[in-house]
C-alpha cells in the first residue's frame, strides 16, 4: 500500500516524496498504525474513548481529547491547541486501540499530558501547513549560517514549524555542552518567530535523514524501527565479530542497531560452549582456546608450543576432554578427537556456461609486421648464405 507520489518517475527514475519514512500521506509512514478494529462496533455497554492518536512531524505522536462535536477518524488532518496558538497533525489512530497505545506508553487517561483537539482543520489551515513545510529547508539554512558565524560548535539537522508559523523548533547535535543564547536573538531577529531549540541523538538524527546502510537497504531507523536501545561492544563479542569501528559503526556513528538483532540467539546458544579462558591438558602439552563457530559447534585450539597449527574440534569431544581434566585424567592428544575433513577442490569461479573463459568472447590480436624490416632480414640472410 502506497500513495500516489510513491511509483516511477521519468525515464524509470524513483519518484517518492523523499520524507525518509515520515510520509504525511499517511500510507507508507513508519509510525503508521493499522487499526484492525475500525470497521468493529464496541461491544454493548462499553463507551469509547474520547481520545486519539496525532502524529506530527519528526516522528513526534501525542494523545489528544476531540470535543463531542467532531469525530476524527485516521487519517484526517486536525488542529490541536498548545500554549502559544495551535498545531497541525493528523490523527493516525482513534477508537479502541487508542486504550491499548496508552497502556504501552504509560499514560494515563486523566494525564496532564493530554492535550485537545480545537477543531477539523479546514483547507485554508492545510494550505498554511504546506507551505510551512517547504519554508522549512530555506530557514534550516540560514539557521546554519548563523551558527557558523558565531563559532558554535552544533549540527541544526531539522526544523519543524507549528501550524500557525508562529513558533518553529530547531533540532541540533552537539557533542558537548552549547551556550546558543545569541543564536536565538540572532534566528528570533531573522525569522521574526519565537524559536525553541532541542538536542537529539545521532540516532534520531540519521533516523530523520535517512539513508542507505552497509547491507544494501534503507537505514532500520528510517523506515521501522522507532525505539533506539543502547548497543554494546558486547553484542559483538558474543556473536564472534572483529572489533572494527569502521565496520560496526552506522552513518550515525555510532554502534549499528542490527547488532541486538540476533544477539539473544547468540547468548542463548553460548551457554553450552566452555568458557575461553578454560585449557585442556593432554600429554603432548597444553591447547589454549583460539576461535568457535556456535552454530556449527565447532571450536579451535592450539599447542602452546604450536601457535601456527589449529585443531578444530566439535563441540561433545571438548566437553569430553575437558571432563576428564577434572576428574584428573590426561587425554593422549588432541588428534585424537580432530575432525579431518576431505579437502574437495573449491572453485573460485563458474560461469553460468560453464568452465568456459571470461575472455572467450573478445577478438584476438593480430601480429603486425612491418615489410621494411622483413625485406632487411631476408638480404642479410641471404648474403650470410653467399658467402
């Protein structure tokens, strides 16, 4: 399911509307939720809440209170009330649901938190939105400008004004702590607006640019995934991966969230593999543990003596050994419980017709040969056979 932007543009180009997941159609957003109960009535005696569900942009959802007068479904553009005028957003989820939303979230129904719906918004507040939205680009830059003249060391990633223009939020990155008082006279004399600003990760930040990962697709957090746990360097050890920053490190920079992905499968099939630091003792000497692969079940170690050399073992003849270390008794070797495998020629490369070479299709060279010199050769010679 997808709206009408989505689909080729000309000459087979993508088309999209380029919100990196935070579509305002309301078809192909992330924060979309499918309501499995709208076309249901509530069973008899139960009332419904009065309340629902409005996604704004950067990912930002509140809950709201409608007036009895009004009845917003999903997908209709509202106007809600804030301190200094109104917003627009459009409501992505009403009726039973909404309960089940505000349970996960822990709020209450009475909560302070949630605000009202003033009314429908009509096409003239839609026409204001729109071109707030596509004013937002031209400000983020010059909002840029400004910091950059005053030597402040922060990112602004984004800029989201409220629906009535009168107040616009800057989002901004910072590494350390940033004093942006004079950016904020400077951005309220610019723009002639009341300006908020509010930091966010690099997560969130990658998250609202969007992008395309290491494995080929669009980033996990701008099209999925909307909650940013921590990731450890500890999901890498646990699934045997190479401690390389350039490698487990998204656009974001910091650790990739596909890490936490499989980690539970990791951990869980960990616990029947021997702990590292554990040596087995043999007669020929002691074998320090090198790598394991845990879905093959299979483990290396070498000789003290024989760094160089690797003996694979499975997993049951590891535990054997190593039980029969504590019950004091020495194994003969290590090439006792080895696995030898046969060696089958691997083919690097195979063409779809074959063996045949990548070089079957081009034109051999000719040999060009120049007559002035072949005429030279053919006189000497027969001088040399002369005399």
């Amino acid at each position: 399911m997808s709206c009408s932007n989505c689909g080729n543009g000309k000459g087979g180009s993508p088309r999209g509307c380029k919100n990196n997941g935070t579509c305002g159609s309301n078809s192909c957003n992330k924060l979309t939720v499918f309501d499995w109960l709208e076309n249901m009535e509530p069973p008899h005696g139960e009332k419904t809440l009065s309340i629902v569900e409005v996604r704004f942009k950067n990912s930002r959802k509140e809950f709201y209170h409608y007036p009895n007068s009004i009845k917003p479904h999903a997908g209709q553009v509202v106007i809600t009330e804030t301190s200094h005028g109104y917003d627009v957003g459009t409501v992505t989820l009403a009726g039973s649901l909404v309960g089940v939303q505000m349970k996960r979230k822990k709020v209450a129904e009475d909560s302070e938190e949630i605000g009202h719906i003033l009314r429908l918004a009509n096409s003239e507040d839609i026409i204001l939105w729109q071109q707030l939205r596509e004013k937002e680009a031209e400000v983020q830059k010059r909002a840029r400008e400004l910091a950059i003249a005053l030597k402040l060391e922060m990112k602004i990633s984004d800029v989201e004004f409220q629906g009535d223009g009168k107040k616009a939020t800057f989002y901004y990155t910072a590494d350390d702590r940033v004093d942006f008082r004079q950016l904020i006279k400077d951005m309220a004399q610019a723009f002639s607006i009341r300006i908020e600003m509010k930091q966010i990760g690099l997560r969130q930040e990658a998250s609202r640019l969007g992008g395309i990962g290491s494995c080929g697709r669009e980033l996990c957090c701008s099209t999925w995934l909307t909650d940013f746990r921590s990731v450890s360097s500890g999901a890498a050890r646990y699934q045997q991966l190479s401690l390389n920053p350039q490698k487990l490190s998204g656009q974001c920079g910091r650790l990739k969230c596909c890490l936490n992905y499989e980690l539970d499968a990791y951990r869980k099939a960990i616990k029947a593999f021997p702990r590292p630091e554990i040596k087995l003792i043999t007669e020929k000497g002691i074998a320090v543990f090198q790598k394991m692969d845990i879905f093959k079940q299979e483990l290396w170690y070498s000789y003290k003596d024989e760094w160089i050399t690797w003996h694979k073992l499975p997993l049951e003849a590891v535990l054997s050994i190593i039980k029969k270390n504590k019950e004091k008794e020495t194994v003969t070797s290590l090439e006792e419980y080895a696995e030898e495998l046969p060696q089958n020629d691997v083919k690097l490369f195979e063409s779809s017709v074959g063996q045949d070479s990548l070089n079957r299709f081009d034109v051999p060279k000719k040999k060009f040969f120049k007559r002035g010199k072949n005429r030279n050769n053919r006189k000497k010679r027969h001088e040399k056979s002369k005399d």
